[in-house]
C-alpha cells in the first residue's frame, strides 16, 4: 500500500461516507490507506490542512476557497475532486420564538430584539445561505441580527444556555435541539437554495502530485461509499454506525431522523465537484464583504471535475437552481 491519508471530519452526518468506507474496510479493499481524525471545530480542519497535519477533510466549499485564497491563514494549495453531499443543513430558532415566528416570520422577531444567530465558520455554506434568506425576508443580517461563530457540536448547549436565540449548522444539531424541546426549525436550507452544494472533499495539492494512484482509490471509495448512504434501505443501518462513541455519539433514534428522507438531512447523490454552482458562495463572500474585491478571482479553479470523472464519477443531470427568492 501506498502512503496513509489523512483525513479530517467534524461530529456530522455530511461525514458519514467518510465513516462507512473506514467502518467496513472499503479503503482497504481498494488498496489506500486512509486515517480519519475527528475534529473539534471549522477552525481546526482549517489549520490542520494548512500545516500539512491532515492531507484531506470534509470541508465547507467556501472555507476550501477562502483558505486556497490566503483569506483564511496561510494560503494552501489545494483540489476539491468531490463534493460529498447537498442540502442537510437547517435554520434552527429558540423555542420561545416560535409564536412569533409562525406569526410573522424574521421580520416579526427582529422587530422585538436583535437576535444573535450562531453559524459555524464565517466562511460557510450556513452563513452564506443565512445572509441570504433573512436578506430576503427583509431583514439586514449586519444591522438586524448578530452573526456569531460556534463550532457545530456546541450549537445546542448555547441555545440551553440562552447565549444565542438561533443557529444554522448541519445534521443532526437541529434535530438534538428539538429533541430537547430547546428549539425549532424555521427553514431548511434546502428551501433556500434547493440541493445546494453543502460539504465537499478537499484534498492538499502535494497530496495528488506525491499519490495520484491513492487519490483515485480514495474517490473510488468515496463513490461507492456513498452509494450506500444514499441507499433508503440502509438509513437505519447507517443511524447505529453514526451513533458510535468514537464518531457522533448520540442515540441511533435521534440520528435516523436527521438522515433522508427527513427535509433536513443531508442527500448523498450529488457528488460532482461543479465549480458554476460555487461561484454562487464567491458571490455572497463578496456581496456581505466577506472578501476584498479580486481576492476570490479564479477561486472555483480548485474544482477538479476531471479527477471526479476519471474516477468513475458521472456528470450531474442539468436543473435549474431554485432560490427562495429572485435575488441572486
């Protein structure tokens, strides 16, 4: 075997490709060696790719982009050849909001109070598409609201605590909150943009350039190990595996429901790295001056769709992307 890959992932069902591959001993049998090292925080899987202590991670596409960029630490050469899910991610708000909220909405609530919102990196999918949803509700996510940053697995004990009234972060913190009677979800992000890209592989360049044969065995997996997330029959099977000590540690029962077919869970079948549907996250970076202008140029060109398909990977069917409102 080739050299071991190191990959990095937080306490989240977007890593579960990543878990079944390691769990049943896909990444030998297609003879790559891969060590998973599971990851407090956004801010970790950052810094540890940038210094070169993990060679790969599940990753948020704009924080892969930003951190390519030098926007975010060092800059680090790096590829995105796969995307490994869409959509799975919710908008959750504390539970004595929901009286006004059903009543009417965002703009109901910042009327009362200015809330502060958690999201789990600044550049993020979740900060991005929550700019963009209360932006069209109406509501200045810079003036009306306070955007703060929270790793994913404290996002509960926050809203318990009363240190923030919201989050927006992936499965299965949102339905942890709501099975503590602590919160709600006001929308899934799949209702702002539908099937958005949500959490890619990312790998360090050097790491293609020193095993090119490994990166291809490792995408092989990845294809086949998603396969099986997506498959409905193995959701129950995939719940207990999450539910492990060494990966999210939660109840199998808590997890099964953060899994497809729930509206919040994440959709394994949308794997092609399509640097067109990322230029929407350079654009809201830019929009929310999140980025100097021209610090994003060519920022999609990490995308590796070449890489994707030569493993064996197939172009998406054309669709129309699906925002919740007509601004862009």
């Amino acid at each position: 075997m080739a050299e071991t890959i190191r990959l990095g992932l937080l306490r989240l069902c977007d890593a579960a490709p990543l878990i079944l591959a390691d769990n049943e001993e896909m990444f030998a049998s297609n003879g790559v060696r891969v060590s998973l090292s599971v990851e407090p925080s956004w801010a970790n899987i950052a810094d540890k790719l940038s210094y070169g202590l993990l060679d790969g991670a599940v990753i948020l596409p704009p924080l892969a982009m930003a951190c390519a960029a030098g926007l975010r630490g060092r800059k680090t050469n790096l590829i995105i050849p796969m995307s490994l899910n869409s959509d799975g991610s919710a908008i959750t708000l504390a539970a004595p909001l929901r009286e006004a909220f059903d009543r009417g909405g965002m703009a109901a609530l910042v009327a009362g109070k200015r809330l502060r919102i958690a999201v789990v990196h600044v550049f993020s999918t979740h900060n991005l598409l929550l700019r963009y949803w209360l932006a069209a509700a109406g509501v200045d996510p810079d003036i009306d609201v306070e955007i703060c940053v929270l790793p994913p697995a404290e996002m509960v004990g926050g809203l318990a605590a009363g240190a923030i009234d919201g989050f927006c972060v992936g499965a299965p913190w949102a339905q942890v909150a709501i099975h503590a009677g602590l919160g709600f979800i006001g929308v899934p992000t799949s209702e702002i943009w539908r099937g958005h890209p949500e959490k890619c592989l990312t790998l360090r360049e050097e790491l293609l350039e020193r095993d090119p044969a490994g990166v291809m065995a490792l995408l092989r997996t990845l294809l086949a190990s998603s396969a099986l997330c997506a498959a409905p029959d193995k959701y129950r099977a995939l719940a207990a595996l999450l539910a492990q000590t060494e990966y999210l540690h939660l109840p199998e029962d808590l997890l099964a429901s953060a899994l497809p077919p729930a509206a919040s869970g994440p959709v394994f079948t949308e794997q092609y790295p399509d640097a067109a549907r990322a230029e929407w996250f350079v654009s809201q970076m830019l929009r929310w001056h999140l980025a100097p202008s021209g610090s994003l140029d060519g920022a999609t060109s990490i995308y590796r769709p070449d890489l994707f398909l030569a493993a064996g990977g197939s172009m998406p069917v054309a669709r129309p992307e699906i925002f919740c409102d007509t601004q862009i």
